[in-house]
C-alpha cells in the first residue's frame, strides 16, 4: 500500500498522476491533514478579541479536509489506482502527521508533491516534502507539479 499526501494542489495532483503511472493497480491510501484552528491561531501569533467556536470551526476543517481526501481518492481511482481517502489531524507538523499515518498503515511507500519553493519562501514557509525526506524510514517519491518541473528545467537551461 502506498501512501499519498493529497491537498488538492496540483502538485499533489501531479503526485497522484505519478505514483498511478510507476505504479498502476496498487492500493493507495490519499491522505489530507488538517489542522485544529486553536493550533493555527497559536502558530501563526494571532490573538482575537470576540468569542469563537472552535469545534465548529473545527468540525468544519475536518469536513472539507475529508471531502478533499475523498476527491483525491476519486481522482487516483480514475487514475488507475484502488484508492480511499482518510484524514488526520496534525499534532505536531504536518510532515509529521504523514509519517505517522504512514507508519501505522503499514504503508510501503510515501508519495507527495513538491511546492517547488527555494530561497527566503522555502526558509519562511518550511518544506513538506524535504521534511518527508529527511525523517521517513521508507521510501519516498517527490513529484513536482508540470509548472515547477518547467521552471527548473527552464533554470538549468539559463545556466549553460
């Protein structure tokens, strides 16, 4: 079984198209996380000063984190994959939260896609994949979007 990290981007869609190629016919599990919105609040230094609900807010970010799950699933399954969606919450990061899942799913292989950032936006924003890729005990394939695979291509050739 090989594990997805699916967040409707098109690099995460790339990642699908990718592993259904190198690997048609196998079982996939596309996973989404979410986060709750009291951990949000508390990353990004935000204080609010009205009353919130926040297990509404977070019953709704699990709802739409699985209706996106579930489109991924759709999209590997037409793809040529047997695939279902699952959701996690994240704990700790959310490179985290794939490695765990991947983990207790017994997954053989992890799938994702890559944002293609560098510089300052990859220091700033942090790096999924390359925290994948330095932390996972199983294989791991990165997969850029077409549009990133085109400016690095298209970089490489501004170099000669």
């Amino acid at each position: 079984m090989i594990l997805i990290a699916y967040d409707g981007s098109d690099d995460s869609k790339a990642a699908i198209e990718q592993a259904s190629k190198m690997f048609p016919g196998e079982t996939a599990t596309i996973l989404t996380v979410w986060q709750r919105f009291i951990d949000t609040m508390a990353r990004v230094g935000a204080g609010v000063g009205v009353v919130i609900d926040y297990d509404e807010i977070d019953k709704e970010s699990e709802a739409a984190s699985a209706e996106k799950a579930n489109e991924g699933a759709a999209f590997a399954n037409e793809s040529g994959l047997q695939a279902t969606g699952k959701t996690v919450v994240v704990d700790t990061t959310i490179a985290d939260a794939i490695l765990t899942q991947a983990a207790e799913s017994g997954a053989s292989l992890i799938v994702c896609g890559s944002r293609g950032y560098t510089g300052l936006k990859s220091l700033m924003l942090g790096s999924v994949s390359h925290s994948i890729l330095q932390h996972a005990d199983l294989p791991v394939v990165v997969v850029p979007s077409p549009a990133v695979a085109k400016a690095r291509s298209d970089h490489r050739k501004d170099l000669k």
